[in-house]
C-alpha cells in the first residue's frame, strides 16, 4: 500500500502545484505588463549607419536572425563590423522597437532598430512626448510658443514654460465646451427628438381614426385638431430650439476663439517642424528631465485619465470608463434578474415538487443547461429577447420610432438578461444545495411551533440558506462579468455614446447599448489600428477586469460572510 | 385496571435444554415473546383510571413504510401531570410523542392506523387543521435547535407566525416565557443578540421558552437533557418541576433517575409496544412485571 500511495501522493501534489504555478504565472504577467503600461520611459536617439536618427520611447525588444541579404544594404565599413558582431553571437542580432510617433508626418508609430547598424546612442535633453486627441503621440523639441501669431518664446526652455503656463486653462476651455457639446447640445436634441416623436403619433393617430371611422367621422376631425395643434407646438418648439442651440454654438465658437490664439511649434528629430494647437494635447512632459516624482505624476495622471476619462484613437488611448460602467451596472441588473429567479425555482424543485422522475430529469436538464456553450446564450439572447420581445414592445410602445428599433435591437437589458439565462443554473445548483443543507430540527422546530409550509421557508429556511444562495449568486457574477461572447450578439458595443444611466429623463436607459470591458479587450487586441500601441492595453485592460470582477466577489463575500456570522455560526 | 398473566410464557420449541441461549431468554420471558412478533395487552396501573386524561391513544399502530413501529398502542395522558416514557433505543419513544403533533407526516413513508385524541378532538381525523393543532402543543426536541434569530425573535415565534404585532403583548410573552423557562436572567441583556450565541445549555432552555410561550395544552419533549451537562440538566430538571400542575408534559428520557426525579407516571416500552405504565413511585419500587423491573434496575439494555 505504501509503495502506490506514495506515489500518487507525489502526483497529485504535483498536479496541484502545476496548476498553482500556471494560474500565479497568468496573473503576474497581467500584472506586470499591466502595471507597466503607464509608466513614462525616457527617449533615446539612435544615430545609425545609414545616417538616419530615430527618437523615441524604447517599448520592447527582441532577438532575431538577420538574412544577410539585408547586411547587404549597410555603408561599406559598416558590413564588417556587423558582420563581426553578428559571428560573435552565433548570427543572432538584437533589436529595439522605438515608439516613434509622428504618424501624420511619417506613416509610422513604430520602427524597429537593429543593434548592429547603431553608430551611437544618446538621451537628447529637450526631446518632449505630446499625447494628443488624434494621429498619437508626437515626438520633438519645442522651438517656439505664439500668442495671437506673435512670437512670445523661442528657446525650448521658455517655449515649454509657456505652455505649462497655459495649457491647464486651455484644457479647462477644451472640456467645458466638450460638455456643451455633448450634455447640452444632447439634451436639446433629445427634447427635439421626443417633440419629433410626438407629433409622429399625432399623425399616426389622425391616420388611424382616417381608417377606422372616415373622413367625415368626430373622431377624425378631433383626431386632426389634436394633429394640428401638435404641429403649431412643434413649429414653436422648433424656433426656441433654433435658438438656444445657437447660443450654446456661440458659446462653443468663443471657446475655441480664445484656445486658437495659442500655438506651438515643435522640430521633430528629422528637422520637420509643426505648429500645433494646444486644445489637442491632451499630456506633454519632457520625458527627459522628468524626476522620478515627475514620472510618478505623469503616471498617476494617465491611470486617472485610464480609469475616468472616454476613450479617444479608436479605444487604444485614453480611458474605459463607459466600459467599467457598462460592465459593472450589467452585472448588477444581471444578478436583480438571475437571484430571485433561480432562488425560486430552486425552492420549487428542492422544497414543493414531490421527488420523481420528472423532478430529476429537470434538474439534470438545469445542470446541463451550464454546459451549454455561451454563444449559443447570444444567438437564444438576440433571437429571443431582441427581436421577439423587444419587436413586440417596440409595436406595442414605439411604433412611432419605427423603423428605428428602441428594444428590438441589442441593449443592457438584453444583455442582462441572456446572461442572466446562462447563469441560472448556477444560482439553481447552490441553492438548492444550500437549502438541502438547512438542518431537518430547525424545520421541525418551526412546524411544531405551528407554522406553515411557507412560514418556515420564508422565515428559517430562506435566511438560513442565504450565504448559500449568496455563493450561488457570487458564482454567477463571476461567471457572467467575464463573459463576452454573447454579450457582441446582444448589445455590446466598440463605443457607445451614451451611458445607460444619465442626468436625462427618464434616467436608466436600459435599451441603449454598452459598453463592456471584456468585448474591449477583444476590440483592444484585435481590432486596433495601431495594434503596437494597443497590445499593453489590452494587458492593463485585463487587469482592471480581473480587478473588477474581483472587487464584485469581495463585495459580495464580505456580505455573505455577515450573513453567515448571523445565522450560522452555532455554539453547539 | 387491566389484568395480565404474569407468569412467564415459555414457548416449547424454543424452550429446549439444547438450545444454548435458552436460559437467558427463559429470564426475559415476555420481551423474548415481543422480539419474536407477538403483542401483549400493556399492564395499566389502575391508580391512571382516576386521572383526567388530556391525550388518549387508542389501537395506534405505524408503519415506516414496511416496517411498523408501533403496535397497538393505548395509553392515556394525564392532565397536568409529568409522563415519562422510558425503554431501549429504538422502541418507538420518539415516534410516539411525533405521532402526537403529526409530526411524522413530514416523512413520506409514514402510514397510521388507531386513533388519539386531544380531549375531544381527534388528531388523526381527517379534515384536521394540522397547523392549529400543532398550535396547541409545544414541542422541546432532542437537540436544541433554535432558530437563526436573535433570542428575542426566538421565543416569541409562535405568535410571529400567528400575526401577532402588539409590541407590548410580545414582550411581555417574551419575558414570562423566558422566566418559565429559567433563562430570564441569563438571557435579559442579549435578547436581541443571535440565539446561536447561547451555550448548549441556554439553547435547550430558550427552545423551552419557545414552546410555552404560546401556552400550549400540551408539551412534549424528547430526551430534553440528552446534550446537556449534569448543571444545565438539573436546570430542565427544576424547570420541569416548576412547570407541574400547569401543564401537561409528554417527556422521553433514557436516564431513570431522571425519569424517577421528575416524573408522576411512566411508560416503560419495548419494540413498539407499551409494557407497562403506571405511577412513577410504584413503578420504579415495585413494578407488575418483571421485565420492567430488569430494565430499570439496568439489569437489561
Ligand atoms: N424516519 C424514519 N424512517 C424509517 N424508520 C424510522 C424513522 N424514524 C425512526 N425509524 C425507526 O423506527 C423505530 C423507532 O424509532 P424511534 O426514533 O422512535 O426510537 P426511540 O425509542 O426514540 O429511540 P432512541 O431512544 O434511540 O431515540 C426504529 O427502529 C427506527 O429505526
Ligand atoms: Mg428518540
């Protein structure tokens, strides 16, 4: 016995340690490079052979076999001396990827630098990195600041003292009129848009009574006052929009006025130069000078930027709100739906239905449900929800919107809900274990006190069973916040302008889509233009929903935990 | 009062020299006879016929599933008197006092046959309101079991569930529940504290208070002080005495000092039947039969 045992003892002990290792190995790698992601590196200058100077952020680096057709190309004198290095290391070359910008001036974000055609390297002092709303970041040295086209500075020194001098307020300007834009300018367009629709239903009203009683019918004639009185308002309401929006135009106009009177001009390393307006940048720090406090600043800065701000360049800058947003609020109206669903049916199945054979076959069905692959939920969830449920409503409700669909496409609560079937049976399999678990002397307890079935339920088998169901419904969140594949079917999208909860009536905007952090990282890592700038997002993407998810599973622990204190630790 | 033959049945093809057991089960005479499946009529001390019964059993009989685990059972419950019913594991102690509240019709496999009566009302009748007639009963299981509450919640369950909402009413419930059942003091200052918080001990006498506070007929208690230590016994035990004269109590008890200690009368019972019952004081100095005495005196089980 002893001589098997061991054995398997060392296997199994094994096996736990390979799983351990692999799942600790994932983790800490998102970690790392998740950290990394933000920290400001410094710029190096590569002077090559072939007398090009590439400037940038060094992002990472790898080894490679050059073909030697491509030493080939080099200066005469240099072909030996690579040739050289290139012998000493068995044919194997190193080389670096400079992030180096400038894309609207040379086409590319990135170059790749072989370490066997650099001459020499250096750290220019005044090299600066601009992180700007579109085209990404800029690389050069300021050479001169213009106020109103006058000259003001023109050593990089004075140049970048100006514009931190006036970059703050230039900001401030730049998101007071993004909020005009959008808040007041959308609040406008949505009052438009609901006198647009009203008027539509007039019509549609006078239309129908037109049909059902004739022309000559009192419900016609009263049917088209109603229309007409409805198209004096719209006439009305048309006018006063007219002119608030032109005042908030105006307003926007004087902002951008006062932004444009200052200007940069920065030379790149090539010695191009560029005049910038100061609205676009969204970051600039002098990757050089900077101190370890400053990199911190800047660091800090753009994990704020990460974690409140909206994405800009197609998602692969900027920040995820929408998307934490999104995930965190499906989630929760996923679990309002998923809980007391499968909590009743659980008690159905585990304390009313009499134990036979159909009994069983439903609860293998449940657990087979679990297996059941989860795309297979978003085609059910877009078949199901959006186009039968949420046709009906928008016939039913929104007819006239129509064609446009309101709920009879992709939304938040689709989404909730076809997650909300795909984790059912979890919620299901632990309660019903959590209620099968409630001791048989506390039920008999309460029914030799005298009470009824559904008393005893409700008042100790229910809270008793809760951290059980609690767990069940930990499960489930777990389950469902990381699930992507069905939410693309049924609602999830690359942006959405608008939350679905907001400061406009009726304020929760469940038919609108959302955005989701796990269909981020998918639009992150394989939809991105720039996919070198993109791959360290997606790992600190993927770090903030392990983050997240986690925080939802402490949250909802810590609350099973009371609970549990409260009705089941036991002194005997 | 029921007159039975006392002298000990010997049964020929069992009763041979060669037989190796025969001389013990010859001692055991009657309980031999239960074992092997024949049911004797229970000796009945007449001094029960003077009492005012609050429960009558009649020819009650029930089955788990196939196997029957009481037969022909009768025996009457005296009002306001301590009973105790005592007798080997698994004779049907417990059955019996959860036939008493229908307790049994939790379990699937349950069948009845016989009758009992509460007073007038017949329990097994149908058409029988279960719920309020489990009402009129309290019932102090083996193990404590109170509820997942505070201690407060604990005690005034029974009116909870009847809707009662009186705050004063409650309280005062509350209060004198805990005082009948000895936990007043302990228990004043936590009465909104978790019930799972109290000692074993405190549990069992809380579950007490539970089961009078809706000043039941009736109590019923199984092995009330089996988990308990000799203290908090001798706190049920007191308990028990104090409650004499008020109510009814139904108790099963493997300790015959404790049996003897608290109660007015006893049932000895073996497999499912009732052997004999009568007033504690005579039956624990002389009993009728034989067996009864070889059991309490531990000569037996
Ligand atoms: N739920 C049940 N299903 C089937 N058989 C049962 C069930 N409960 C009890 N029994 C059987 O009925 C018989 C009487 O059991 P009961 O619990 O009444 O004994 P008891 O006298 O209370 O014993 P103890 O002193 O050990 O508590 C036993 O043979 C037992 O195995
Ligand atoms: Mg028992």
């Amino acid at each position: 016995m002893a001589s098997l045992g061991q054995p398997m003892v060392w296997l199994a002990g094994g096996m736990l340690a390979l799983c351990s290792v692999m799942i600790i190995a994932l983790i800490l790698l998102v970690v790392v490079r998740g950290m990394a992601t933000f920290w400001p590196g410094a710029i190096t200058s590569y002077h090559t052979v072939n007398g090009q100077v590439i400037t940038g952020e060094v992002t990472r680096s790898s080894t490679y076999e050059p073909r030697p057709e491509l030493i080939d190309t080099l200066p005469q004198d240099a072909q030996e001396r690579a040739r050289q290095l290139l012998a000493a290391n068995d044919g194997l070359a190193e080389r670096v990827l400079v992030r180096t910008g400038n894309y609207e001036l040379d086409n590319s974000h990135f170059t790749w630098v072989s370490n066997y055609t650099i001459e020499r390297m250096e750290k220019p002092e005044w090299f600066v990195v601009m992180e700007r709303l579109t085209w990404g970041r800029f690389y050069g040295v300021p050479t001169a600041f213009y106020v109103d086209g006058e000259l003001v500075a023109d050593t990089p020194a004075d140049v970048w003292r100006e514009f931190e001098r006036h970059h703050g307020d230039i900001r401030k300007r730049w998101q007071q009129r993004r909020i005009l834009e959008s808040k007041d300018i959308g609040k406008i367009n949505h009052q438009q848009e609901r006198a647009r629709l009203e008027l539509r239903g007039a019509e549609i009203a006078a239309q129908q009574a037109r049909i059902d009683y004739g022309v000559r019918s009192e419900q016609f004639n009263q049917a088209q006052r109603t229309l007409e009185q409805q198209q004096q308002r719209f006439a009305q309401g048309e006018a006063e929009f007219e002119r608030r929006y032109a005042d908030i135009r105006e307003e926007i106009v004087a902002l951008n006025q006062e932004n444009d009177r200052y200007q940069i001009r920065l030379m790149t390393v090539n010695g191009q130069e560029k005049s910038m307006g100061m609205a676009e940048v969204v970051r600039a720090y002098p990757a050089n000078q900077l101190s370890l406090l400053g990199r911190m600043g800047v660091y800090l800065d753009r994990w704020q930027e990460f974690l409140l701000g909206d994405p800009r360049e197609a998602n692969s800058e900027g920040g995820v709100f929408p998307a934490i947003f999104g995930t965190v609020v499906m989630t929760l109206i996923m679990v309002v739906f998923v809980v007391p669903f499968g909590v009743l049916a659980a008690l159905y199945l585990r304390e009313y239905a009499k134990a036979g054979p159909l009994v069983s076959v439903i609860r293998i069905a449940v657990n087979n449900l679990a297996g059941v692959p989860s795309i297979v939920y978003g085609v059910f969830g877009l078949g199901f929800f959006c186009y039968l449920v949420g046709g009906s409503i928008d016939q039913l409700f929104f007819s006239e919107k129509l064609p446009n669909p309101t709920f009879g496409t992709g939304g938040i609560l689709w989404a909730s809900l076809t997650l909300a079937l795909l984790t059912l049976p979890v919620v299901i399999v632990a309660t019903e274990e959590a209620l099968a678990a409630v001791p048989g002397s506390m039920r008999e307890g309460s029914y030799a006190s005298g009470a009824s079935k559904w008393q005893t339920i409700q008042r100790i088998v229910l809270p008793r069973a809760m951290p059980g169901i609690m767990t069940g419904m930990i499960l489930a969140m777990a389950r469902g916040a990381g699930e992507v594949a069905p939410l693309m079917l049924v609602g999830a999208v690359k942006l959405a302008p608008e939350l679905p909860i907001d400061s406009i009536a009726p304020f929760v905007h469940l038919e609108r889509s959302f955005m989701h952090l796990g269909f981020h990282i998918y639009d992150l890592g394989f939809q991105s233009q720039n996919s070198e700038a993109a791959i360290p997002m997606v790992f600190t993407t993927t770090l903030l929903l392990i983050l997240i998810i986690t925080l939802l599973n402490v949250g909802a622990i810590w609350l099973r935990n009371r609970l549990r204190r409260k009705f089941v630790v036991s002194a005997v | 009062m029921v007159t039975t033959d006392t002298t000990r049945v010997t049964n020929g093809s069992n009763g041979t020299a060669a037989d190796p057991g025969y001389a013990e089960r010859k001692n055991r005479g009657r309980l031999q006879e239960i074992a092997a499946g024949k049911w004797f009529p229970p000796v009945v001390d007449h001094q029960l016929e003077r009492e005012e019964p609050v429960l009558t059993v009649n020819n009650f009989c029930l089955w788990y599933g196939n196997a029957q685990a009481l037969f022909d059972v009768s025996m009457k419950v005296p009002k306001s008197k301590v009973t105790a019913l005592i007798g080997p594991s698994g004779c049907g102690k417990s059955t019996l006092l959860r036939s008493v509240n229908r307790l049994n019709d939790l379990v699937d496999s349950v069948r009845i046959s016989g009758e009992m009566n509460l007073y007038e009302d017949s329990i097994y009748a149908k058409g029988v309101d279960v719920i309020e007639l489990r009402k009129r009963m309290g019932m102090v299981a083996q193990k404590p079991n109170p509820f997942p509450m505070s201690i407060y919640e604990n005690v005034i369950y029974p009116l909870r569930i009847d809707g009662v909402r009186d705050r004063r009413i409650l309280d005062e419930v509350c209060e004198t529940s805990l005082r009948g059942a000895a936990l007043w003091d302990e228990a004043k200052d936590r009465l909104h504290q978790s019930a799972l918080g109290l000692s074993g001990g405190q549990q069992q006498r809380l579950c007490v208070a539970r089961a009078i506070a809706s000043e039941p007929e009736m109590l019923l208690m199984d092995e009330p002080c089996s988990a308990l230590d000799p203290i908090a016994t001798g706190k049920i035990e007191d308990l028990i005495d104090q409650l004499r004269g008020e109510y009814t109590i139904l108790i099963v008890t493997h300790n015959m000092q404790q049996a003897a200690r608290v109660s007015d009368y006893t049932a000895f019972m073996y497999l499912g039947q009732l052997v004999e019952y009568g007033a504690t004081a005579s039956l624990f100095k002389k009993p009728q039969l034989k067996e009864t005495e070889d059991y309490i005196s531990g000569r037996f089980g």
